[in-house]
C-alpha cells in the first residue's frame, strides 16, 4: 500500500514547521518545500525521519524557480503524494502610501501566485487530495498599514473558495486563519498582551490549536472551501488590534 505524503510549503520553520511535524505524526512522509532556510530545514527532516516517516528537501525559490517542477519532484519521490499545504508567506508592512510594484510582486507572487498555480500543477498531478492553505485572520480586517501582504491573503481567500469548487469533487480546498499563535519576535510583551485584551477568550493560542484545525480539515470529508479561523474569536472585532494602533511604543 502506498504511503500518503503531503508537500509542505515553508516547512522549515515556523508554523510550516508544525504542520510538517504533525502530518508526519498523522502517517505522512512529508516532500519539504525549502527556500533559504537549509539549515532549518535538514533539523525538520531530521525531526520527521526520528518519527518514522520519509522526509525530502525540496529547494524552490518561488520568485524564480518553475513551479511545476516542484510538485513534480513531490509527485515523483512521493508517488502516494495526496495533501499540499501552502505556508509558504512574504510578509513586509507598508500602507497604500508606501507601497511600491516591488513590494506587490513579491507579496502577491508568494502569497498568492504560487498557491494558485501549485493548486493547479497538484490537481494535475493526483487523481485525488487535499488543499489547505495558511491565510491570515487579518483577512477580516481593513488593515491598511499591511496593504499588499493583507490584499495578497484576501486573495488567497477568494482564491480558496474558488478552488474548491473547480475542483470538487476531486480535490477539497480550505484554508486555515491563524490569529496570535506565534507572533513575531520584534513584538513586545506589552504589545502581545495589549493584543490577547482584544481575544474574546482571553488567551493567546498556540501551534496545537492550529494542528487541531489542520486534522479537523483532513479528516471532515464534507468540509470543502472553508476559511476556519483559528484565532480566540479576534477576527469578530470590527477593526482589530495591530502594531499600527496599538497606544504603547511599538516598531516594525
């Protein structure tokens, strides 16, 4: 029987990392999409290959590199290749203001060109699978301190939706919203804690609760073209807390 495998965008670090660790603690081998984090990622491999499953480092720079050659290589080592998660993510903040075409290429080409045009070369590739993409829970707002990152995730979004009905009933499409789970390390405690007043819950989640929604999506195979947000109930906000009103010193 051959084993399923899952190609993980972004899988080196980060929350890419956790859902690398937690496909290879559901049964996946695991294709490990890499751009320059090498180091990290050979710890990742290590890490799943100690679980008892295959692990393969696939470098692909999206800003250069042919993407259907990716899943290619995916498809070719992992002939049981039938889950593609996308958290791959270029992130740079700037208002509409201090937004250049430089700055919208690279967001949009990561966070949403590639999605979409692995979505396709996958779907071209398995008689059938799954799609997840890692959005945002900003998707919710109208945050114009992140224009291009934030209309790139909205686009992912739509795109999410769209996929899911091209096609069904083949391949199902979801995406998942995380909120503060594992912020960036230029925000401060003050900053972070300013952020959980503003949960519903009263709590700040952490990676478990994103890989519970990751299980959640794989499993329920009545579930297709769903953004589940994973996020304390934040996104129900109107406008939503950010580095950009938060009334405290805060940078970046």
């Amino acid at each position: 029987m051959t084993t399923p495998a899952a190609l993980v965008t972004g899988g080196a670090t980060r929350l890419g990392r956790y859902f690398a660790e937690a496909l290879a603690d559901k049964g996946f081998d695991i294709a490990l999409h890499v751009n320059s984090s090498r180091g990290e990622a050979e710890e990742v491999a290590a890490v799943i290959r100690g679980k008892g499953r295959e692990c393969e480092i696939l470098p692909c720079n999206f800003l250069e590199d042919p993407l259907e050659e990716l899943i290619t290589r995916a498809k070719k080592r992992f002939p049981g290749l039938n889950v593609l998660l996308n958290s791959a993510s270029a992130y740079e903040p700037a208002p509409i203001a201090g937004t250049d075409m430089a700055m919208l290429e690279t967001q949009f080409r990561v966070n949403m060109f590639t999605p979409l045009l692995l979505t396709k070369y996958f779907a071209e590739a398995v008689e059938n699978g799954q799609v997840v993409n890692i959005i945002d829970n900003k998707v919710a707002y109208h945050q114009y301190p992140y224009a291009a990152y934030l209309l790139s995730k909205k686009s992912l979004a739509e795109m999410t939706r769209m996929a899911a009905l091209e096609f069904a009933p083949r391949l199902r499409v979801n995406g998942i919203a995380p909120g503060v789970v594992l912020p960036a390390s230029q925000r401060t405690s003050d900053y972070i804690q300013w952020r959980i007043e503003g949960i519903p819950v009263d709590h700040q989640g952490n990676p478990a609760h994103l890989v519970q929604a990751l299980h959640y999506l794989l499993d329920n195979d009545f579930v297709t073209g769903q953004i589940l947000f994973v996020d304390g109930g934040e996104s129900l906000n109107l406008e939503g807390r950010h580095s950009e009103n938060y009334p405290g010193e805060q940078r970046g």
